[in-house]
C-alpha cells in the first residue's frame, strides 16, 4: 500500500520539466513543529534521544498538555497551513510567526476543520494493528484528538492564543537554545544543497533514489511513498513538489497537499 503521486502528461515530457516540479524549502518553523513531533513521539525516534534527556527536565505538566492537545498539526506531517500554505517567503522565524498569525487570522476555519479530520482519518487508518508493520509503530496509540475539534469550531480564536502561547513558551524556554547549539540551520541548509546539488547533476528520479529510503520508489511513471493506506494525489502543471528537509526527522516521508501541490518531509 502507498501514497501514488502521479504528474502530468507536461510533467513527464523530459526530465527538465519533471525537475521543475520540485522546490526546497528552508524553514525554522517546519523545523520547530518537527522537534514537537520528536517530542510527542520520542520512542520512535532513537537518534534524537540524547535531545529528548538533555531537555525534559525543563518540560512542564502544562507543556505536555498542550503537546498533546495540538498533536493534529504535527503528529504526522506538518500541516501546511501551518506554513502558511507557502505563500510567503521567510527564512527567520519570527517572520514566519508573525506570517501565520495574519495567514490563520482570515483562513476559514471550516477548511482547517476539514484538513484535520482528514490527518485524524489518515492517522487512524494508519495505526490499525495489521495495518501498522514494522517497528517504528510498534505499540504507537493515537492521540486524542476531539478536544481541539470541538473547541476549533466554537472558539478558534482562544486556540489560536494558545497555540501561540504554546509556541512562544517552547521557544523562550527550549527550541531556540537547541536551534543555536546544535547549529540546526546550517545543518538544514547543508541538506538542501547537497539534494539540490545532486538533482542538478542527475535527475529527479535519482535524486529520490539518493535519499536513501526504500519507502519511496518510482514505479513506471508514478512516484510511490510507501504507508499502510492507500491514496493516489494528481500533480497538475501547475503544482510542485515541495521538500522539507529536517534536522531531526528526515526523510520521514509524510506526504501532506496544499493549494499548489503537495509537500514532503
């Protein structure tokens, strides 16, 4: 069972126009939703272990509650909106806040409803016991999920306060600490060059090949993301392959769409 990605009769005239799907993107706020996810999860992600000793004894009661009650936007794949869909181009987080603060103020909150229920309907059909094989999910239980729902379609503008409370928090008193020591940003970009720099040299399918993931393969013309659950995403002319490299997870290979196309990280 897989994710199938099929591109356009354009797409796959020749390699230059299958290239020019794919985009890079260096972002610190991807980066600090994908140590929340390491952090939700933290048994499943021995390599970061080290990180997870260092910082939990400055974790509180009530930062695990919020880690937990905002579970939906990182559990699996960052939720793009939460990028602002990537309409704007910013390599500072504090530019990105303040961006997906006016992004989310004016975004229809049903939609946001939907994209969730949908990451909650893909998570469930992902865990199901017989589904869910190898060790990286072994004895994985879903979080609950139906409080921030329910309290999305009464009072998004309170669950707005918190998530950025919640944020701002984790910032002052772990992640930017962690962003500078660890020097995760040249780290990001080192990634991002060495891709970039390998598909201008090869070609796209290569470039999938050299991440070095047997859960992505190409089979004919189609891009397979390998999950335990069936989906298959149309790329039309216009959309794009967004890449989202990671310092701590990567590639992890959630596949997640937005307006433009979809996104991998």
């Amino acid at each position: 069972m897989a994710i199938r990605i099929k591109f356009s009769d354009y797409a796959l005239k020749i390699d230059e126009t299958l290239t020019q799907r794919i985009q890079f993107v260096y972002s610190p706020l991807h980066e600090l939703f994908r140590s929340l996810h390491v952090l939700l999860n933290p048994r499943h992600h021995g390599t970061n272990i080290d990180w997870v000793l260092s910082i939990e004894k400055g974790l509180t009661k009530k930062f695990y509650q919020d880690l937990h009650y905002f579970g939906l936007f990182y559990e699996l794949g960052v939720a793009p909106l939460l990028l602002a869909n990537f309409k704007y181009h910013s390599n500072n987080l504090d530019d990105e806040l303040q961006q997906l603060k006016a992004y989310l103020a004016t975004y229809p909150v049903d939609k946001l409803l939907a994209n969730l229920k949908k990451v909650k309907q893909n998570r469930e059909n992902s865990f199901i016991p017989n589904l869910a094989k190898g060790l990286e999910w072994q004895d994985y239980q879903p979080q609950s999920s139906e409080d921030l729902l329910e309290d999305l379609a009464q009072k998004p503008s309170l669950v707005y306060q918190r998530l950025y409370h919640f944020i701002d928090w984790y910032r002052q008193n772990i992640f930017d600490k962690t962003w500078e020591e660890r020097k995760i940003g040249q780290k990001i970009l080192g990634e991002i060059k060495k891709q970039s720099q390998y598909l201008r040299q090869t070609s796209i399918r290569e470039m999938f090949n050299h991440l070095e993931s047997d859960r992505i393969h190409w089979q004919g013309q189609d891009l397979l993301v390998t999950k335990p659950f069936e989906e298959t995403l149309l790329l039309d002319d216009k959309a794009v392959i967004v890449l989202l490299p990671s310092y701590f997870i990567w590639p992890h290979l959630f596949v997640d769409s937005f307006e433009q196309g979809i996104c991998l990280s």
